[in-house]
C-alpha cells in the first residue's frame, strides 16, 4: 500500500502525483516480509538445552553454597523429604487397613 510518487512529464506547475498500483504496492511488501523472517528467531532454545538440572537438583545446589540463607533451602528440603515420607506411609497404612 506504499504509494509512489511520480512527477508531470510536463506542465509549468510539477506537482507530484500519487500512483498506487498492485505493482508498487508488491515491490514495498517483498522487502518488509523479508526483513520480518530475517529478525524472526529461528532454531531451538539454548536455554532448554542448557537447562537439563531438575529442581531438586538446583535447590541441593542452592543448599550447599555460601549465599545467605542457603541453608534454609535445605532445612526446608529435609522437612519436605520428611512429610513426603510421613504420607507415604499413612497411605500404607490407610491402604492395609482397606477391605
């Protein structure tokens, strides 16, 4: 839709005079579809390629490291570890007692 500008070829007065043709408005879409698959991002994510840790595996991490407040990470861990423990067990014993 980029309209082009051509002059008068003749006339004391040049004034430009606006043409829009299919032609015009095709050689100003090629460039920008063009520019457009260019800037687009092609490829797989690094990031999930580079991130293969699982969550635990970066809070054990987190834990055994100097930042402030790590070890609270792995307090909360083991209590996590501990009521993971206490369920499966009720769901044991919850399960034996079933007719």
């Amino acid at each position: 839709m980029t309209p082009s500008a051509q002059l008068p070829e003749q006339g004391p007065d040049a004034k430009l005079r606006v043409v829009s043709s299919p032609r015009c408005q095709l050689r100003a879409l090629i460039p920008s579809f063009l520019v457009i698959a260019a800037c687009g991002k092609s490829g797989s994510n690094d990031a999930a390629r580079r991130d293969t840790l699982t969550e635990r595996q970066h809070d054990s991490i987190l834990a055994r490291s100097q930042i402030p407040g790590a070890k609270a990470v792995g307090r909360a861990m083991t209590a996590a570890d501990s009521m993971s423990a206490r369920v499966r067990a009720s769901d044991t014993v919850r399960s034996d007692t079933l007719p």
